[in-house]
C-alpha cells in the first residue's frame, strides 16, 4: 500500500515496483542488524528440570559487584552477563544454576538477579569454547510467539534481511524483509541511493502499551550505531533536499535520535535510544517511511500515526483490512510518502 500522508489517497500496488513510487536521490536508510539465536533450551541444575531463556542482550560492563557464588574461573573462553527473559521465572533465583547443551558444546549459566515479569541477570560461560560461538551453535532462532511450531535450519536466512551484517537483534526489522537483489538493482538503475544503520531490536520494542495515556508510556533502550559515512550521506541529501526514506520503524528510531549542529550537519553516534515517537513529534531527518502493519496498542502503530496522522492511518488500516493485507512480521508492506 502507498500512502500520500499530503492527501490521503491510497494505491494500491507491489513491492517489486518500489523504485517506481521512489525518485532519482532518494535515499534509502536501511538498519542492518542481524538477528542472533537468542532463545536458549537447557536444564536446571541439579534436578534436570526444563529451562527456556530468551537472550535479551549482554550487559557490556556488568558491575563488578555481581556476586560470583559458584567460583567460576574463565578458563580463556570468556564469561559474559546478560539480561533475559527466563522460565519457569518462580524456580530461578539467584544462585540458580543452569545448563545448556548440543552440537558437541556446553553453555553454562548461573542466575545473579531477578527482576520484574520473568527478566533475569544470568553470567554465562563455557568450557568448550567462546560464549557467543556456543551461542550461535546451540541457540535457537526467536521466532515472534505467533509463529506456532518449532525454529527450523532455514529459519537462520529466512528470518533476517539480506543486508544483515551486524549480529545483536532479537527481532527482525522486519520492513526490509522484502527487499531482494533484484529490487536493490531497480532501485539503483533509478538513481536511488542507500546506506545502512545499526539498531539492535529488542524485547521493549514488542511491549504493548498498557498506560491510559500514550503519554506515559516508555520504550526500552536499544542500542544503535551510525558511522561517519552513514551521517555524511544524510546530510548531503538533506543539503539537497532530496528525501531521506527510513526502511523500518527502527531506521527512522535511529535518525530521530541523531544530533544536528546548528548548521544542519548531522553527527555520527552510538550508543543507546529511548526515543518514542508519538503525534506531536517534529520528524527532523525522516521524510518517508516503508513499513509493515502494526498491531493495535503497538508504540510502533503510534510512531506511524506520528508520522502520517491518526486519521490518516485509521482510514489506511480499514483499507488494509478491507483488502486483506496481511499483517504481522511477514506481512504486507506500507509506504508513507
């Protein structure tokens, strides 16, 4: 679906044409994060009860105060801290040991704090090698919980982008799940530019809105990087005032939050966002957006009314169901120009 937020008028169309509803100089914005086999299967220990823990990310400078109460040694392959989702939450308390295994491999976990709705602190090592290598071996694709049957081998390409190149999502940005080769060559045969940044999808990103006023909602920080050739690239096309297109409510997340110098050049940064956009928002950098359908009481469904009006949206989605496009991470594309 094409969406002129000026007027209201709706196209319907495919996604193979989108170099045709784009302009020479445009340019593209795509996150390239790549998603990780963040769900791990184990056992307790001792008693050999089952344990499923959903990696959440690692925690890069974990407090030195974080007691060590097993005596774990690294034994050169590293140890690492992470915050995750953990079940069954009411048997894992801190001190709970764990263990996770296969492929020849064995990931060793130990509970170090509990916190609210199931969210853990767990150290994690190995003695069979690297964390993140027994990670990658043993871990589990984090298919979205509507997807109802196991992670499969192919699960690892088919659940990623093609541009994905930078490991530390949980989630897929799911809007450039459509793009091919062939569309990549379409879009530069039109003279449409690209280039990539980084913000690793996690688990907040999925939190319904619960509060009476979107107002007092949060959204958990995730961590993003944009290069100095990523940030050189938008301002020039800012200078030229070409369109900047965020591929993703995560892209556009990322440029919203980048700081401009007075005189409009915008800087390289990295590190953490809390950003959440809602109606009332001035887009600063973002001046289209391709996206996926949102579901209701999604900070994502808002960040699209942010940017095209709530009335706008509200018609477009009626459309949509009208029509029946289909939602959910494999769903149907939107693009608001």
């Amino acid at each position: 679906m094409v969406l002129h937020r000026n007027t209201g008028t709706l196209q319907h169309a495919s996604f193979e044409r989108l170099a045709h509803h784009l302009q020479p100089g445009d340019l593209l914005v795509l996150n390239n994060t790549r998603v990780f086999p963040a769900r791990l299967l184990g056992r307790r220990l001792p008693g050999g009860g089952a344990v499923e823990c959903l990696l959440m990310g690692q925690i890069p400078n974990p407090n030195d105060q974080i007691p060590n109460r097993v005596g774990i040694r690294d034994l050169g392959f590293g140890i690492s801290v992470w915050d995750a989702l953990m079940h069954p939450g009411q048997k894992l308390k801190p001190g709970a040991l764990v263990v996770f295994e296969g492929d020849g491999v064995r990931l060793h976990g130990e509970v170090v704090a509990m916190h609210f709705h199931g969210r853990r602190t767990i150290r994690l090592w190995s003695d069979t090698g690297d964390v993140a290598d027994t990670i990658e071996r043993i871990g589990h694709m984090p298919l979205p919980p509507y997807i109802k049957r196991p992670d499969r081998a192919s699960d690892r390409d088919r659940y990623q982008t093609i541009y994905a190149r930078e490991r530390g999502s949980i989630a897929a940005p799911t809007a450039g799940l459509h793009f091919t080769s062939e569309t990549f060559t379409a879009l530069a045969d039109r003279g449409i530019e690209r280039t990539e940044v980084t913000l690793h999808v996690g688990y907040g990103t999925f939190k319904p809105i619960r509060t009476a006023r979107v107002e007092e909602h949060s959204v958990d920080a995730e961590r993003f990087a944009v290069s100095v050739a990523a940030a050189d690239a938008i301002t020039r096309a800012r200078f030229d005032r070409r369109r900047v297109i965020a591929v993703g409510t995560t892209s556009v997340r990322v440029l919203e939050s980048l700081p401009i110098t007075h005189d409009g050049v915008v800087q390289p940064a990295s590190g953490e966002t809390t950003l959440f956009i809602r109606p009332g928002h001035d887009f600063r950098i973002v001046s289209a957006l391709l996206t996926n359908f949102h579901l209701p009481q999604s900070s994502l469904l808002v960040l699209a009314a942010a940017f095209a009006g709530r009335d706008r949206i509200l018609d477009a989605y009626r459309a949509a169901v009208e029509n029946r496009y289909r939602f959910y991470s494999y769903g149907d594309a939107m693009l608001i120009l």
